[in-house]
C-alpha cells in the first residue's frame, strides 16, 4: 500500500472553497484505491475527529502566517520522524514551501488548484504581494516531478506562466460524489424542505462571493430577465466580500423580489438546492479551472448554463453545447437564461444530466487515474 502525506488548505466543510472540498473527496476516496492517505492543514481541533484521524490540522487559520509555517515545520517533522513515506502531495504551495527542506529524497506531486498569484491579482491586486506568492508558487513547482490538473486551461496556465514542462502535467478532472447528490426527492419536495417558492422558475447559483465570479453580470442581467419573466427568482448562495456590495445593486435595479442572497448554506442542504432548481447557472468572467460546481448540479439532476471560461466549457460541450453561453457579458447571460426559460436553448432531463456525470466523474474512476500518477513519481 503506497502512504502519502497530503498538504491541504483548509478542512472542508470549515473552508467552503473548491480546493477544500476536492482535498476532503480524496482523502475519503484514495484509501479505496489502495492508498494510506496522512493529510496536513490549517483548521481547528475538530478535524482530526471529523476526518477519522486521517488529518491533522497543523495550526489555526487565525495564526499569523509566520506562526502557520513554524507550526507546519514542526508538525511535518513529526509525522516524517513517526512513520515512512512513499510521497508527499502538495494542494496548496502556501504551506507546502516551509517544508521543502525537509523533503530529501521524498517525491513531491503537486495538484494544481489555480494559479494563486494570479488569481490574488484579479481580486486584490497588490504588486508586491503576488510577486511573493508566485516566487513560492515557483519554489514549490521546480521541487514537484508531476502535476494533476483539472482541465486543458490549466495546464495551458502552469506551462505558459510557471514554465512547467508539459511532460509533467497529467489532466485529470475532479470527481463527485454521485450517490451523495442524486437524493430521492422531486423537485417539488426539495423546493418544499427548503421552503422555497413551490411554482416560481428558480434559477440556482453558488460561488464565492468575489469579483472573478461574475455575479455582478448575473444580477444585471436579471434585471432585464425580470422584464420578460417577472416571476423568475434567483438564490445566491455563498460568503464573500462581494456581499454587501451585491446586495446595494440587488436594490438599485429593484431586485429584491427576483433575486436573494442566501449567504452560507451547510453542505447537507446543498443537494436539495441544486435539486430544487430548474437550473443552475455559471456565470464566470476568468480563471475557471474545473468548475466542480457544474458537475454537483449535474449529479443533483439539474442541468447547469455556464461561461465559456475555463474548464467550464471543457465540461458542458461534450455534454450538450447549449448548456454553454456565448460569453459573459450580462446581455449574453440574460439572451442564454431566456432561452432557457422559453425552451429555445434546450437543456438535457434529469437522467441525461445523472448519466453523464457517472460515465465521466465519478470519484471511483478519478481516484486510479490519480494513484497512476503517484506511482509514475515513485519510478
């Protein structure tokens, strides 16, 4: 049995973030592909309990960022000192690049979640700052000899901006758990539990609330959705600086009854909410690199319209190309949402959606598609 240790970000569900709940499914998914799963990252005392004390959080979030890299110094320590190790995986080079020294003679592969720098300039963009975070992006990628990546974008990204050979990087996209989204309700009995409106159409989105998300666009597009549909509604679900922000345009264009916030929504609900939707929507402006919340919506059943961005388009034209909208302007948003409502954009059933998700993403599949790539660093 090959034994790794696994670097992390931050426990999911306690980080809400792709990368965390990408983290979480492999360390529930590669012990069944034959592989001991360590894992290492910032969080509370709860994780090791809640992970079944697979993972240990090294240090609080909270803790300042030099208090973070001493304390994952010499926990890394530790848990080399305990037992030997075939591997060791990076999911985040922030709290991978303080242990570099001690690696030796121990493979490094790295899973590429996104470009951290670059997508810190998108929201923040604070020169000095992202010039650091790429410097230990960099430190950490020349000491990896694999890479996984989700999609063809960002491979395209790692290659082009941190000069990865392309010999190195293996596209392998990210998995679902299909029984945990396909639940035995209608519909009607999910909007029901939720205590969401019984008849209205309901469009479903969740992301961070940030700006490379493309809510803005969503909510000005709804604008004049609400125009053609004035029973439409729209559920936002997520925590993000954004916040406050969304809610002031939601008000100027006289939204309040076709568009609602819904801040965090616990995991376990999660389910009934893409259930309950007529569809979702992706509404990205840049740096998508999978979109695991196009292929959940897909195993909840419920069809999913997306920008051409990234990964996004890597999932739904193979599937059907009129899950995919012309581009991310908030008139192109609107014409897709429309046509999706009148019937002109034909959007696949239930089945369709469940079926295509289990041929392509699940987790079973993806977890030997990762273990090969562990194996190839250890030759």
């Amino acid at each position: 049995m090959m034994k790794i240790i696994q670097i992390g970000l931050e426990w999911f569900p306690e980080g809400g973030g792709g990368l965390d709940r990408y983290y979480y499914d492999c360390c529930q998914c590669l012990p069944q592909a034959d592989i001991k799963v360590t894992g290492l990252l910032a969080g509370s005392e709860k994780v090791i309990q809640d992970s079944n004390r697979l993972v240990t959080a090294f240090a609080s979030p909270k803790d300042s960022l030099i208090q973070r890299w001493l304390k994952m110094s010499r926990v890394f320590h530790q848990t080399l000192s305990a037992n030997q190790y075939d591997l060791v995986v990076s999911h985040f080079a922030l709290y991978t690049f303080p242990i570099l020294n001690q690696l030796h003679n121990i493979p490094l592969v790295t899973h590429f979640h996104g470009p951290w720098a670059l997508e810190s300039d998108v929201e923040t963009p604070k020169p000095v700052a992202i010039w650091v975070k790429k410097q230990i992006e960099k430190a950490v990628y020349r000491r990896s000899s694999q890479f996984i990546v989700l999609s063809q974008t960002f491979r395209d990204i790692l290659h082009q901006e941190y000069q990865v050979p392309l010999a190195k990087i293996q596209i392998i996209p990210g998995g679902v758990d299909v029984d945990r989204f396909n639940i035995n309700l209608s519909p009607v009995e999910a909007r029901s539990q939720l205590d969401w409106h019984p008849d209205r159409p309901i469009i479903f989105c969740i992301r961070r609330l940030a700006k490379r998300m493309g809510l803005e666009n969503l909510i000005t597009a709804m604008a004049q959705i609400r125009d053609r549909y004035p029973d439409i509604l729209l559920y936002i679900a997520g925590k993000g600086a954004l916040a406050d922000s969304l809610q002031t345009q939601i008000i100027e264009l006289d939204l309040t009854n076709n568009v609602k916030l819904l801040g965090y929504i616990p995991d376990e609900q999660l389910p009934l909410c893409y259930r309950a939707a007529n569809f979702s929507v992706v509404p990205t402006v840049v740096l998508e690199g999978f979109g695991l919340i196009v292929v959940e919506s897909l195993a909840a059943g419920t069809p999913v319209l997306g920008t051409p961005i990234g990964g996004i388009p890597e999932i739904l034209r193979p599937f059907s190309a009129d899950l995919v909208f012309e581009g991310y302007q908030p008139e192109q948003l609107a014409r897709g949402i429309m046509e999706a409502l009148s019937g002109d954009r034909i959007l696949p059933d239930s089945q369709a959606c469940l079926d295509y998700v289990q041929a392509n993403y699940n987790w079973h599949e993806i977890a030997q598609q990762i273990k090969l790539v562990y194996q190839s660093a250890l030759n």
